[in-house]
C-alpha cells in the first residue's frame, strides 16, 4: 500500500493544459458550450463508442484520450456502456456490411437530442477500403451524422477538438 | 531437406511432387493429388507438426481451378502443401478431423471462396454471415467486388446447452468498452460458464479482395490497416512476403529500424494489455500509471517518426524514415527512464494480494490443448510452448541480436501477464543492442514488382505472435492473392477452451489477457 501511494505522489499530475490555440477555440466557444452542456445533457457528456468496422487504430487514440495525459473527464466527458446512456455516438470505421443492423439499432436506442460524430478517415469517406460487397464506406450513407474528425487515426487532441466542436454547432 | 518435407516424400512418394515457384525456397511447396491431402495432413500430425494456416486460392485464370493450401511447421521447418480442386468440383478432403483449429480455416474457404471441404463437421458459414446468399463467394475471380450483397432470411445454428439451471448469456457485437465488434454466446449455471461460443466476422471489410484491386505499394497501405495496433508488424509481414517473392533485398539498415519498430510497437501493447488487465480486476491504479507509459512511447514515436503508431512507415523495399544519431541518443535516455519507472510498477504488481487473487488460476489454457489448437504468440508461451518466430526463422538483426523467449508454464491470466513483462523487459534489451549497433547506409532498395505467377511467404512475430502473409502474382504480374493470417484466427479458438468452469465475472479479464484482433480475423 505504501509503494501504491509513494508511485501515486510521485507521479504527481501529469494531466497537460491542450495546445493553445485548442485551449483558445475552448475558451472561446466554453460559455456556449457550458449553456448548451446544461441544457441539453445536464452539466456532462456521456458518449457510447461504436466501432461499425474499423481496424481498431481510432480506438487506440480513443483509448489515449482517457489517460492521464488527455484526461478527458476534466471536461465533463465520460464513456458509458450502453447506448441508452449515450448523448453521442463516436463511431469508427467504414460501415461493415455485418455491422450494419448492429449500428442502426445502436442509433435507435440513444435517445434524443443525441449527436453523431464520425472519427477518423474510413468513417469520413470510407478510407482504404471503400465501398464494397463488404464495406458500405462512411458513416453518413448508414446513418446521420453531425460531425466529422479526419485522421489516420486522428489524435487524441484533434478528437477533443472535434467533440467540443460538435456541442458547439 | 528438412525433416517435414522428407517424411512427406517418404509417406507419399512419387505422389508428392515439388514446385518451384514458392519464395523463400527454403521452405518447400509440395503438390499431393487432391485424394491424399488428408493423407499428407494425418503425415504431418504423427510428427507432430502444427497447423499454421490453411487456405485457398482462386488460379481459374493462372493453372486452372482452385488451389488448397496447408502450411505446416515443426521447430524451424516449415512446409507448405497443395493440392488443386477443379472448377467443376470444388472440393478437397477436410483435414478438420486431424487438426482442430482448420475447421474455422475451412468454414472461411467454403463461406468465402465456395470450395467445400468433405467431410467437415461443420459447415456453418464463418465471416460471412447467415444473411448473406449462399452463392456469393466473394474471393472467386468471377465476384466482382463492387456487388452490394443483398440479404436473404437465414438463421445461426449455436451451440446449445439444456438442463435444469442452464441459461444462456449472449454479449455482443456491441460491446460495454471501448473495443471491437464481435458476440459471444454463454451457457452458464449459477456462476459457472459451462460453454462459451464466439462468433466474428462483424469487422469483415473485404480485405484479402481489397488486396487484389491495389498495386503492390498500395498494399503495404493496407496492411498496415489490417488491426491497427498491429500496423508496423502486419505491414513488415507483407512487405518481406511481397520483397521475397520479387527477390528484392532491403538495405541492413532498413531491416534493423524494421526491427527497432516492431519492438515498440511491442512495448506500448502489452502495457496497454498489462494495465487494462488490471483494470479489469478493478485495479486502476496499474491502469493509469501503466496508459502514462505508454502514452511516454508513443510520443517518443511521433518526435522521431512522425507518427504515434508507426503506420505508414515500411514500404517495399525498406522503410520510408530514418533515424538520426540524436534520435538513437533520445531513444536510449527515453529506455533508461522508461526501464526506471516500469520496474517500479512491476513491484507493485508482484506484492499485490488482492490482485494476485483474480489473476491466478483464472482462465487456464492447457500446454495440451494450446498445442492441439495450434496456439501461437504470447498465449502460446504463457502455456508452456516455447514458439517465437524470431527464433525460428530469424530475419537480420534477429540473428545477430537473439531475443530471450519468455515460456510460463501455468497457462492463467497471471502467466500471460508475466510473459507480457518480460517480453517489455526483454524488448528494451534488444532496442538497446539494436541502437549500439545500428548498421549505416539506405534505408531503401528499388523495389521492382514481382514476375508472374510466382508466390512469396513470410512470416513476423508481432505482438500478438506469428502472423503470416502468402501473395501470389498473376498472370500480368498483379495481385492474384493475398492471404492474410493474424495469430488472432488460431489464438481466438485458445479463448473459448480457457473459459470452461470459471464465473462468468472472469470472463472480461481472460479476454483481456488473451486480447486477440478483431479485425485482424475477420479482414
């Protein structure tokens, strides 16, 4: 226990400030973004991820926003197991043919207001692998989508950025 | 001549001829009549060779029919056997009754290429899915990849279990974290899980089909998108397939940063792996501290190449980024720190009762079944089995610079933790030799395309383990096949053994400790 508690002082907090013109863009848009928060999800943002295909590169940055570095919880901003919990769906991927009824199904148990992010490249135009008899591409030909975040896979600062921009719209 | 290939001939004969066109040549490509590729099957389980993987390709455009693949090893010898289905009787006889972990091989060919196996088990379709036509077969020359399936009625037929008390849990394709698609089905009786049954192949993307529409550069793109957290392993394992095939020889240098690459790569997994498995037994202490690490890798990844995963970076013929003699000081101070602090954290995980509690004796995978499954990778070496590519068919540095394998014996959550450590500890070690003695030069050769018709293996121990990669030229020297196998499509059948008799509370921790690709099985 006390090894546990000497590594925890150790460590201290590493948890960083984001990039300033990021901490800028949030500053700017934080008092619409705190109104919009209280009103429509009650002070905190619950997100339900779903990965419709993809070939789990988004999830490691996804992963990366909850360490201790990126902290996401910081902003309100947690992870919950069940869509029925869930004001937004970050979803990865092109849209797999065998995923397909899984993610519309998701869709339709996240109750409203609810907002749809597509992350990453494949997600936003179907990446690499296109449209096929077993990729149905991006996101928005399965379902609506409100926002994108691009990237190969994004990281974990651009998927921040992305998700407040999201609220803010 | 190795012992394999010599057994074969002897069992077979003039039966079994030997062709030419497999690179590299050392390890051989027999051709058996297509009555006794069980035969050459049986032959090979009485030496106690393992399955590595088994597949099929379309060559209706190059010889004729359907080529049925087997490739076989023992120690450092591997064999590869084929046999040739004809268009007009797409079928070979099913090697499932000799080796068990064909039969997932098997459903895939006949789910996705329509060739059957006689006298399988079982041949419910695998990856492709109950509500798919029966007749798609989209890895046939003649599928154009562009149809968009249409859905028929259909149903899964599970795996059932009856009695007073029994219930059945199904989880999945969504699941409560932060991780791939796929379902699991329990049959439990109070807490105790009598069965469990997977079923994947919700992340199939048509990648192996993807593969023969791309140039062979392109391909390196793909591969490195086959499971994400795998990118520099999967893309150097195509890429060595790809340059031995064309005999293309990457300069030393590029095959040491290659090298430098997979060994972290391997590093920031398995501390993910290390701290999400205690998390999952509610510890999250290790959790954070072991995420802070890793996040320390992966930017330290992106300050000398520019990318945090490492994607994108080998090509054909070498890697497309050098290293600079600051980044080999940066890199070998960043070692010394991250050494200092992972130790630290090691204390804590061996004194921990309350932790040590949950992970021993949870999820015991047997050394005997590992080996009838033909587990490979850190799995495999958490239950007994002393199987490392890198030993076995050492490329440069592997020979000169030889990794210490890590074997445990229990076979728990515990012993795939520790292997998992010393893996991480074993992986500094080796980047440290490796930056000592960095050869100069190019780090890239002129990567000409390969001549038709000829086909290219390889293998990397990645991560996870032993993938494997076998490409095919075409008659204009395209793409005919790629064949793709991640450890994830043998190791994932390791997972539904483990389970028997433990609660089903355990269930995420031993899946966690096993942690197979998604993506890199259903492609």
């Amino acid at each position: 226990m006390l090894r546990i508690l000497h590594q925890i002082f150790r460590t201290g907090v590493v948890t960083e400030p984001l990039p300033a013109e990021v901490e800028q863009e949030i500053a700017e848009i934080g008092a619409r973004l705190e109104d919009r928060i209280r009103k429509k999800f009650h002070r905190s943002l619950t997100i339900r991820e779903v990965d419709a295909g993809s070939c789990n590169g988004c999830e490691l940055e996804i992963h990366a926003m909850n360490n201790a570095f990126y902290n996401c919880e910081r902003f309100g901003i947690h992870f919950t197991a069940s869509p029925r919990f869930a004001d937004m769906l970050l979803v990865t991927g092109p849209v797999s043919v065998n995923m397909e009824i899984a993610l519309k199904r998701t869709y339709a148990a996240t109750p409203n207001p609810k907002i749809v992010v597509a992350v990453g490249d494949c997600a936003c135009d179907g990446g690499i692998f296109g449209e096929s008899y077993a990729s149905l591409g991006r996101i928005s030909n399965v379902i609506p989508v409100d926002a994108h975040i691009p990237g190969c896979p994004p990281s974990p600062v651009s998927l921040l950025q992305g998700i407040f921009r999201a609220i803010a719209q | 001549m190795n012992a394999l290939h010599e057994r074969l001939v002897a069992q077979l004969g003039e039966a079994a001829m030997q062709l030419e066109d497999l690179r590299p040549a050392d390890v051989p490509l027999l051709l058996v009549p297509r009555e006794q590729f069980n035969e050459a099957a049986r032959t090979m389980k009485y030496q106690e060779a393992r399955l590595v993987a088994e597949w099929a390709s379309d060559e209706t455009l190059l010889a004729g029919g359907y080529g049925i693949y087997a490739c076989f090893s023992k120690g450092s010898d591997f064999l590869v056997v084929k046999c040739v289905a004809p268009e007009d009787d797409p079928a070979f006889p099913t090697i499932t009754r000799k080796y068990a972990a064909a039969y997932r091989f098997e459903r895939q060919m006949h789910s996705l290429m329509g060739v059957t196996p006689l006298g399988s088990p079982d041949l419910r379709p695998w990856i492709k899915f109950e509500d798919w036509p029966e007749d798609a077969w989209p890895l046939r020359k003649t599928f154009d990849s562009r149809t968009r399936m249409p859905r028929v009625p259909g149903d899964y037929r599970w795996i059932r279990a009856e009695g007073e008390g029994v219930y059945e849990i199904p989880v999945g394709p969504v699941h409560a974290g932060i991780i791939e698609p796929g379902h699991f089905r329990f049959q439990a009786m109070g807490e105790e899980i009598l069965n469990l049954e997977e079923r994947l192949g919700y992340v199939h993307k048509g990648i192996e089909k993807r593969f023969e529409a791309l140039s062979w550069e392109d391909g390196a793109r793909l591969a490195g998108r086959v499971s994400g957290d795998t990118t520099v392993a999967h893309s150097c394992c195509y890429c060595q397939a790809v340059e031995s095939m064309a005999e293309c020889t990457p300069p030393e240098r590029a095959l040491w940063l290659r090298a430098i690459m997979l060994e972290r790569e391997r590093i920031a997994n398995h501390l993910g792996d290390i701290g999400a498995i205690c998390n999952d037994v509610a510890f999250a202490f290790l959790f954070f501290q072991c995420n802070i690490l890793k996040e320390q890798i992966v930017r330290t990844n992106f300050q000398l190449f520019q990318q945090r995963f490492l994607k994108d970076k080998i090509v054909p013929g070498g890697v497309t980024v050098d290293l600079s003699d600051e980044g080999i000081d940066c890199m070998l101070r960043e070692l010394e720190e991250f050494s200092k602090k992972f130790e630290q954290l090691i204390v804590i995980y061996d004194n921990n009762a309350s932790l040590e509690d949950r992970v021993r004796e949870t999820g015991i995978f047997s050394m005997e079944k590992a080996k009838d499954l033909g587990t490979v990778g850190i799995v495999a070496r958490a239950s007994g089995l002393d199987l490392d590519i890198r030993l076995q068919r050492p490329a440069a540095p592997y020979d000169i610079i030889v990794p210490r394998v890590s074997v445990q014996q229990a076979g728990d959550v515990n012993a795939r933790v520790w292997v998992r450590i010393d893996e991480i500890r074993e992986s500094v070690r080796l980047l440290r030799e490796m930056l000592y003695n960095l050869p100069t030069g190019e780090i890239c050769a002129e990567f000409i395309p390969p001549l038709s018709q000829a086909s290219g293996l390889a293998f990397v121990e990645g991560w996870r383990g032993e993938i494997m990669y076998w490409v095919q030229a075409g008659k204009a020297g395209e793409v005919n096949r790629c064949m793709v196998r991640d450890p994830s499509s043998l190791n994932w059948l390791g997972l539904e053994q483990s389970i028997h008799g433990n609660i089903v509370p355990d269930f995420p921790v031993c899946n966690k400790s096993f942690n197979q690709s998604y993506s890199g099985n259903d492609l």
